[in-house]
C-alpha cells in the first residue's frame, strides 16, 4: 500500500508546483462504463455489465506545447458502478499514474494504477476500499473541442485492465463519454497571436 502512495504523493507535489506557473489542465467527465470479465475482480457474478462511470484527472505538459505534438504527464481516478447477479451494487476504483501525448484536436494515452478499489457486495461506489494485491492499466484515446481557452470538450474512449493473481479481471473495463476540460490560465506562454481556440457554435472552427 505504501509502495503505491508514495508515487501519487510525489506526482500531486509535482502537480501543485507546475499550478503555481499555470501550466496545469483540470478534467473531470462522465459517461457509461462497461465490463467485462469482472466476476474474478467482484468475486461475484456481475449481472448487469454496464455501469456509471466517472473520472477526475489533472495533467500538465512537460514538452512545449506550441510543437504539433507534445507529452502531458498526470493523475487520473476513475469511478465505475455495476450490478451484481443478485441486485446488489458494486464499484470499482482506480488512481493512475498517466502519459498522453496530443497532436492537434486528438490524444492518446496509457497509465498505471497501483492501487486498486474495490466495493463490498451491495454497498456501491460507497463502499470502496484498497484491494489487497490489485493493480490495474489502462489506455485511451480522444477528440477535443477546443470551445474557449478556458473550457474544452473532450469524447473519450479507455480501456482499463485488472492486474493480480491469475487471470486479468476486469478484462476490460470500457469506458465511453464525455469529459470537460479546465486549463487553468490559458494565455500563460503563449504567442502574440493568443491561444488557438474553436469557438462555440461549431467544432474544430468552423464558426466562432
């Protein structure tokens, strides 16, 4: 368990610091998740296999951003409810450790959780606590609607693996939805031509 904190500890440090020089992006999003081989992760048969999902990450780059491509590095958690054979509620949890590298409106991305969160039978993304011995892995993909230089769009796609003992379980978790954009301070560093934007009343520019 402390293996696993350390690194997040270390990184939300990292984080605060490049906040203070308002290079950091806040997103939060929500969208339906939907699992697959999950029993062995529940160690319950998982009846409805879509699900609520959520997730909170904050990135920053750590390459120039005026390149055609460039790294951001973050954390990412993501929260996501099943059903259980019997009616009961389930959750799972998970705090990565994540890479993406973005090229104009389109990311991709990948990451690490040390930690994994599982719920007790019946008690819901209420109920989550550390499963002994679980990791998980993830990767994703997005377009961005770039509306205005302080708030985006973004429609993502992910894929989250569970690590342990055995079989991988979940085997994946997909997840599918939309996530809202924050970066904070977003003329810091830019040319004298300002921040790139799409405007509001259409994607990728075609009208502002």
């Amino acid at each position: 368990m402390r293996s696993g904190v350390k690194p997040l500890s270390i990184l939300l440090a990292l984080l605060m610091s490049q906040a203070a020089q308002a290079k950091v992006y806040f997103e939060v999003g929500t969208g339906l998740g939907s699992f697959k081989g999950a029993d062995s992760f529940f160690q319950t048969s998982v009846s409805s296999k879509q699900g609520f999902s959520g997730s909170f990450s904050a990135y920053f780059p750590v390459t120039r951003t005026s390149r055609l491509a460039h790294l951001d590095l973050g954390f990412q958690s993501r929260l996501t409810s099943a059903t259980s054979s019997t009616g009961s509620s389930l959750g799972m949890g998970s705090a990565n450790l994540g890479l993406r590298v973005e090229f104009w409106r389109f990311y991709l991305g990948g990451g690490y959780s040390p930690i994994s969160f599982s719920s007790t039978n019946g008690s819901g993304l209420l109920g989550l606590h550390p499963y002994p011995s679980k990791s998980s892995y993830f990767a994703e993909g997005g377009a961005i609607w770039k509306v205005i230089p302080e708030f985006q769009i973004v429609a993502a796609l992910s894929l989250e693996y569970g690590l342990g003992s055995g079989a991988s379980s979940p085997a994946p978790l997909t997840e599918y939805g939309l996530r809202f954009r924050f970066p904070l301070n977003p003329t810091e560093g830019s040319t004298s031509s300002g921040v790139e934007f799409d405007g509001f009343r259409y994607p990728f520019g075609l009208m502002r």
